[in-house]
C-alpha cells in the first residue's frame, strides 16, 4: 500500500458523504462535489495500483526466481 492508495481512499470516503449528504438535503451542488471526490479517488487508488505493478515489476527484474 503506497500514498495514493491512502489518499485515495480518504478522497472516496470525503466523497461518499459529501455524496450523501447532498442527497439528504437535496443540494446537488455538494451531491455533485461527492460524487467528483468519490471519482477522483478512484483514480488516486488506480494510480497507486499501477505504481506497486511497476514497482513489483522491477522488484522481480532485480531479483528473478532461480530455475531449476
């Protein structure tokens, strides 16, 4: 888990009650910011999953399972 898994995650959570919220309310101008916040942690969260691949990636070209 890196920094962006966090941020993401705490960027959906921010979002998911802005989301609500607004929704309660019926202002769909914050029900619209959750849902974008709700979105851009998604993305954070997909950005991280890429980085641990390419960092996986590179722990394996430095390290290859020996053949037998």
């Amino acid at each position: 888990m890196n920094e962006q898994h966090i941020k993401g995650a705490a960027d959906k959570a921010k979002g998911a009650i802005k989301d609500a919220a607004g929704k309660v309310t019926g202002d769909a101008s914050l029900q619209a910011e959750g849902k974008l916040d709700k979105a851009k942690g998604a993305a954070r969260q997909a950005g991280g999953d890429a980085l641990d691949a390419v960092k996986d990636a590179a722990d394996k070209a430095e390290n290859p399972p020996m053949n037998r």
